[in-house]
C-alpha cells in the first residue's frame, strides 16, 4: 500500500477570530495517511484552532484544507467523516456507553446487527467489553476517556483528531493511556491528529510533532530531532531542559564558531542559525550534555560552583553557577562515585561543541 | 450483623451508637434553635391559618349551631311528611333567640345556599313571629307563608344537621345532593363550575405550551450567546420580572384594547379595516397573551439554567460523529434539556392553574378562571367554606399533575438551576 503523503494538507492557512489579530498565521503543513502527528505549543499558540478548521468547527480565514485531494472548507463537520476525541470526553451523558458508540453508525444508518458487531469490537479494542449497559458518569475518568476514544474510532473515519484528550487525567492514567492510543493507532493505522501542550506526551506518541507557537509552525520533524536538534530557541526552551548562553560570534566557519559571552570567555557551538561574525545568538546544551571531569579532547571544559543539588531518585540534578550563568543545570547519573557532588565544590564541566548550538537570540 | 454492630464499644467501653448520639445532641438541638423562628413562624402564618380555611371547607356547624333545638326534635322526623308540632315548636324557639340576637340574617344566608327562596320566608317569620300566641305553632308557622307547608324546605333543614359536610365539593362540580340523598347534577344551565374547571386547566395547558414555545429559543440563546450579548438579553428577560404584576397587566391592556396600540397598528398596517377592530382583550385571548408573557420567566430560567450546564462540545461531538445538526439536536441537546422542560412546564402550570389577576383584568366573561370564582366567593358572596373547598379541589388538582409528571419524568430529574 503506497502511503499518501499529502494525505492532510494545510495550504497556506491563515485564521483570524476578530479581524485585528491572526490566530494562525501562513500555516502550510502536510499530514501522511497513517501518521501519528501531534501539535504541541503553549496555550494560544493555535493549535487546537487547527485542529478546529479541521474538524469543521471553525472556518479558515484565508486558504484551504485538502483531505485527500478534496478541499473541505465548505463541507459541514458531519459530512466530512472525521472522528474526534475532546477534551472533557464529551460523552452523552444521557446514554449507556453502547449507545454512545451507537450513535455514529446509527446516524449512518448502518443496520443493527453491524452495528452490534462494531460496538463490540470498538469496545474489546479498548477493553471495556462489559461496560456497554454503563452510564457515561458510573464510570471513571480512564475509562470514560477510552470510550471517547473507541467512539472516534468505531465508525472507522479517515482522520481522528484528539484535542488534549489526557488533560484531565492523573499522571499514571496519563502515561498508560498515551501507551493505550499508541497501540490503537499501530493496530488499526488510522491517521490521528494529536492536539497536547505536553511535551512529554508528544514524544511519547508520535510518528512527527508540529510545535506550534504564536501561530506558526515553529519545527516539524520526529520527536528524537525535535529534542536533539532543535532549529530554533524556542523550540530548545520549550522542549525538554536546556541550558542557554547568550552571546556574540566572534569566529565562524562551517562546523564550528566561536560564541564570547557577556562575561568575556568565550565558547565553541555548533553555528545553526548563525551565519556571519557580530551575529547575537543563543547557545542552546541540553543538560545530559554536559558531563563532570570532562576528558582532555572536549573542545569546553570550565570551571563551575555547585549552588544547589537536588535529589531526583534515580539522578541528580546539581545546580552550577558557571561562566555568569547561574541558573545551569546538569543531570547526574547517581551512583557511589558521584560522592564529591557538594554545596559549594567546585567542579569541571565540559561537553562537545557539536551539542552545543548556537541558535536565533530572542 | 447489626448485632454485631451494637456490640461496638467506644474505648470507654460506652457502646458506639450512644456514643455518636450523646456526641451529636449539642449540634442537633442548636440546629433546631436555630430553625425554631422560622419553623414558629410558618406555623403561625401559614399551616394555622391554611389548615383552618380549608377545614371551614367540611365544617358545616354554623346551622346546627343555631338550630340546636330543631335538630333535636327532628331526630325522630322520617323526612317524609311535614314535621310534628314538637320541631316546629322547637324552629320557632331557635329562631326566636337568633332574631332577639340580631343573628338571623345568617341563618337565612346559609340555607338560602341549601333550597332558594328562604331568604324571604324567614324575614317573613321574623316579623310575623312577634305576634305568636303560645302553642300550635305549626299552624301559625304554616300561616305565615305557603313555603312553610312544603316539605322540601324543611328537609333542607334537616339536610344541614350534620356537623360536617362535603356538599360544597360537590357544589365545586356542579353536582348536590338531592332530597332523596342522590347525588345529581344541576340543571344544565347552572352548570358554571365545570366550565370554569376545563376552562382552567385549557389555559393553564395551553399557556404551558406557548411559555415552552416562546422560552425554549430564548433560553438557548442566553445559554449559547457570547457573555455580552446574553447578559443584556438576561435583563430583557428579567425586567418584566421585576415589574409589577399589575402594571404589565395593565400594559396589555392599553396595548389590547380596541383602540389601542395593536389593533391601531394592524389598521394602520391594512391587516383589519377601522370599523371592524378584533376584541383582543375581556376574553380568553387577553387572558392567553397576557398570561404567557407575564410567565414567560418562570420558564426561561430553569431552561436557561439547565442548558447552561450543557457543554457546547457535546454538540459538536454529535456533528463530529456525523450527526446533522438536526439529528443532533434531538438526539442529543434536546434530551438533556428535559429536566428543564419539566421544572419550567410544572411551575408555568402551577402557576396559571391559580392565576387571578390578569383573568380578572383582561379575562372579561369568558376568560375568567376558576380563582376568579374563588375570590367572588371570598368577597361578594362571602361563602368562604365554598370557597375553600374550591381551593382545595385546586390544590388536589395541582397535586395530581405533580404526581403524574412524577410517574412520566421523575421529580428527581427536576432541575431548578
């Protein structure tokens, strides 16, 4: 089966609520038939409006959206065989769980004994066979959110969207329901749109994640570039822990520039944004990066002052005040060897210039 | 196993229940101090006082209370002939003592409400019974008028002796008990009550109705409108609220009336010619407008308070899942509102079931409601024991439909915000 990749296509999609600001600005963004994507951004930064002219609810201001070759803006939401999964569930709270999951095949009008067939497989795929007769609200928050889910889905539409469907849960459920909807998506490679501000979700679950912010796509790649190569700051602050300097280029040649800091020294970085001398920039490391007792050949090895430690379990997180940067943070693996990490030890740094990036300043 | 709950000993060996009750004393008879006013207060106000109007409704003592002789010797009296000398003797010494205390007049009122046509012989007798010699007073009673001599007028004494009575009920719909002890109907044309009851229960329903109409639209609107909007549609709604009744009653009926701004506006319109302006108010379609939209509120609100809990998403969960929005309106928000449909339409019903002012103002003839009737009866008649039992068969009334809507929806599912 050839996958179409254009399967989704945002072309060129501008969206404004009140005529003065755009929500969503320009945003071209292509979705493979299959894929896993999720949109992850801080609140307001336009993805759930996104997810929104997709799903019908809201109308682009400006372009179009393409499912599968047909542009969709004058189809109405339930027409456009799309399922999806909100936020509080949105499960009709007037109906037993069967009916709920009912309802799309019997608007459909699919006949019965179909209909019991699929209900009862939407239902064992999320494992909640016995619960059919249940009232949406004798059920727990888990459960009523796996119904949402399998009613999405029992209806086998071409896309489901999942608009933060985890937020209301507590952190275990969260994390064995991100598995769950992993596994539903593998088994039936249903094509799902995934809307979080949580990124430790979307890199759990995704095939490629779109981090939003101020209405743009800010980087659109796989979760394991997304943390390691970071093609912007905001991007590096708003995934996963980062450590930052800003600085000036004083050196620069393809693999490698020199960043002087406000404090006078001066660092190697990997020049991703950078271009020329005299450019401001922000270097990016990420914590795990950065080691203690680095050996000789690591191009940065500075001194350091421990300011805070902090005790994580299976690590250490050791606050350092270095090179005017007090706020730096390294992850240390805790094991017996690790006994000299003390308030107020100084200690060596150093790390690759090549994990160190330089990035656009803010 | 309660036994084995009983054996629960505290660990000073008090046992647990005793324990807990001692432990909840002081808060349960702070909590009843606290209740106590109010509690004294609805009891004053409202069970005495309600409790003893509608008791006036059985009570039927005032006669026997007056006659008390007569009663007596008509113990003995079959029914069937003219009475012996010992009642009429008695009747003449009872009335003898009401006309001296100047209390006859009552005597005459009460059974003028058994048999027509009392009220003047017993003025009759007053006068004429000054001037009785001593014994025989069955002759000189039967002289005084032939009314007297017709044995129908004395079994409608006698039919007053008992000291409770239901036939004010009965009266309440058309019906009496006749000399025989039947109960039948009036004759046709006396026949008030009963089209003032279908009459009532035909506006209350269909003023229901209109409310559900009109208020459905209007609460999704309030519920669903950004917060701007319906905020100021909210005091739209509220502001005929906290008018008074009255000054809307009569609103309409400057607007209502034949000349007024209504009927000017559909000549002015060509709708109607100028000679020919409909009656839009003294009957029942006053009574329909005026009532509806004095009510309206008492629908909007617990509408608008129940839509209000209906997440917006549920809807659109209902079109993502690929209902129309027709279908999904009465699949889904419609029978979500269903509890509100039943606290707005019991409370429009109730109320209009007991409407008395507006019928009063803008009813005329043929929109007047039985309230009306119950405070003509309070008023100008002064048949209180009528008229408490008229509202009492209005409250049993209300009782039923609160009972039926019970069976058909569930009180539970009632949501008043």
């Amino acid at each position: 089966m050839s996958k179409n990749e254009q399967f989704v296509r945002f072309d060129k999609v501008d969206k404004s609520y009140d005529g003065k600001v755009l929500v969503v600005k320009d945003l071209n963004l292509d979705i493979a038939e299959g894929e896993f994507i999720t949109m992850l951004g801080p609140s307001g930064s336009g993805k759930t409006t996104c997810l929104m002219m997709l799903a019908g609810f809201e109308t682009p201001t400006n372009g179009e959206i393409f499912l599968e070759t047909n542009p969709i803006s004058n189809i109405p939401p339930h027409k456009r065989g799309i399922g999806m999964v909100f936020q509080n569930y949105a499960l009709f709270p007037h109906m037993t769980v069967y009916e709920n999951l009912a309802f799309p095949l019997k608007v459909r009008k699919v006949p019965k004994d179909e209909i019991d067939k699929k209900v009862d497989k939407a239902l064992a795929m999320v494992s909640l066979s016995e619960f059919g007769q249940r009232m949406p609200g004798q059920l727990s928050g888990g459960q009523q959110q796996r119904v949402a889910v399998a009613r999405a889905l029992v209806f086998d539409p071409k896309v489901v969207l999942m608009d933060e469907p985890l937020g209301a849960l507590d952190k275990n459920l969260r994390e064995s329901m991100q598995y769950e909807i992993k596994h539903i998506h593998e088994s039936i490679g249903v094509t799902v749109v995934y809307v979080t501000h949580d990124q430790g979700e979307a890199l759990t679950m995704s095939n490629r994640i779109a981090v939003f912010n101020d209405g743009k796509v800010q980087q659109l790649s796989s979760p394991d570039k997304l943390y390691e190569e970071p093609v912007n700051s905001f991007v590096a602050e708003f995934i996963g822990e980062n450590n930052t300097f800003a600085g000036e280029v004083t050196d620069i040649n393809k693999n490698q520039c020199k960043v002087k800091l406000g404090n006078g020294t001066e660092i190697l970085a990997n020049p991703i944004r950078v271009k020329a001398k005299g450019e401001k920039t922000i270097v990016s490391l990420r914590p795990e990066r950065a080691i203690i007792d680095p050996k000789e050949n690591m191009q940065n090895k500075h001194k350091g002052k421990i300011e805070e430690v902090i005790y994580h379990g299976d690590h250490t997180r050791v606050r350092v005040n270095m090179l005017g940067n007090s706020e730096f943070i390294l992850k240390v693996p805790n094991s017996s060897a690790r006994m000299d990490i003390k308030l107020g030890n100084e200690i060596n740094i150093g790390w690759d210039s090549h994990d160190c990036r330089a990035l656009d300043p803010k | 196993m309660s036994s084995e709950t009983k054996k629960i000993l505290t660990t000073d060996g008090i046992p647990l229940e005793e324990s807990l009750k001692k432990s909840e004393r002081k808060n349960k008879i702070k909590a009843f101090l606290l209740v106590a006013p109010l509690l004294f207060f609805l009891l004053i106000t409202y069970v005495f006082p309600i409790g003893e109007m509608l008791f006036r409704s059985i009570d039927d003592r005032m006669v026997s209370k007056m006659l008390p002789k007569t009663y007596v010797a008509m113990e003995k009296w079959d029914g069937k002939e003219l009475p012996s000398e010992e009642v009429f003797e008695a009747f003449y010494l009872d009335y003898k003592i009401l006309v001296e205390n100047k209390t006859a007049g009552k005597l005459s009122t009460q059974l003028n409400y058994e048999k027509n046509g009392f009220k003047s012989v017993l003025k009759k007798l007053a006068r004429k019974q000054k001037k009785f010699t001593e014994g025989n007073y069955k002759e000189q009673i039967m002289a005084v008028h032939k009314r007297w001599r017709d044995v129908d007028y004395w079994r409608a004494i006698k039919r007053r002796a008992p000291e409770y009575s239901y036939s004010k009920y009965l009266k309440g719909i058309d019906m009496y008990e006749n000399e025989d002890g039947n109960i039948v109907q009036v004759s046709e044309d006396r026949r008030i009550h009963r089209i003032l009851w279908t009459r009532t229960l035909e506006v209350a329903f269909f003023v229901t109705v209109f409310c559900f109409l009109m208020a459905y639209p209007i609460a999704y609107l309030l519920a669903t409108l950004p917060m701007k909007y319906s905020n100021l549609l909210m005091i739209c709604v509220l502001l005929p609220f906290w008018t008074s009744l009255l000054v809307r009653t009569a609103s309409w009926m400057i607007l209502l009336q034949q000349q007024g701004i209504v009927n000017d506006f559909f000549v002015f319109t060509g709708l109607v010619a100028d000679d020919n302006r409909p009656e839009m108010m003294y009957n029942k379609t006053g009574t329909y407008v005026a009532m509806t939209q004095i009510l309206l509120p008492f629908m909007v609100l617990p509408l608008y308070s129940v839509m209000k809990t209906i997440s917006p998403s549920l809807m659109r969960a209902g079109k993502s899942l690929g209902g129309t929005p027709f279908v999904t309106f009465f699949k889904i928000y419609f029978p979500l509102t269903i509890p509100g449909i039943g606290a707005g339409c019991l409370l429009v019903f109730i109320l209009a079931i007991g409407y008395y002012i507006t019928p009063a103002l803008v009813g005329g003839a043929s929109g007047t409601l039985i309230s009306n009737q119950i405070a003509f009866h309070m008023k100008s008649t002064l048949d209180w024991s009528f008229a408490s039992a008229m509202g009492l068969m209005l409250l049993a009334g209300v009782l039923a439909v609160y009972w039926v809507y019970n069976k058909l929806v569930g009180i539970d599912n009632i949501k008043l915000g």
